[in-house]
C-alpha cells in the first residue's frame, strides 16, 4: 500500500505469498491479502502457447517434416 514497485523474475506466487527475485538477486516476499498486493506477471511465451491452440494436429506434424527435412 505504499505505492512501491519491484520487478523481477516470479519465484513464486500462491494465494497468500508473492517471492519475487529482483535482478540484483535480492529476493522480496509479500504476504497476499486478496488482491493485494497487485501483481502483474508478464509471460513473454503466452502469445506463443496460444497459437498451439489454434494449429491442428496435421499442421504441428507438416511443420515437423519439414524441418527434418531441413540440412
């Protein structure tokens, strides 16, 4: 509730801890109380995951054929 910031890799989050590792390695843990404190987590593979969803099964197979095929 101070308004402070911290950004770093998520260690672990649950409904009653946040850990967080801050680039410096310094690690930060928050007791979690509903929503707060508010975290928002970045996953820089989620755009990634969601197309798996949408290719069929014959297109994850095409792709693979063809990148064996590859020298």
């Amino acid at each position: 509730r101070t308004g402070q910031t911290f950004e770093g890799r998520l260690v672990r989050i649950d409904e009653f801890t946040v850990v967080v590792m801050e680039p410096d390695g310094t690690t930060r843990s928050f007791r979690r109380d509903g929503e707060s404190p508010n975290v928002d987590v970045h996953d820089a593979l989620q755009p990634h995951r969601a197309l798996l969803r949408v290719y069929s099964d014959k297109d994850i197979h095409d792709v693979t054929a063809y990148l064996v095929k590859l020298p």
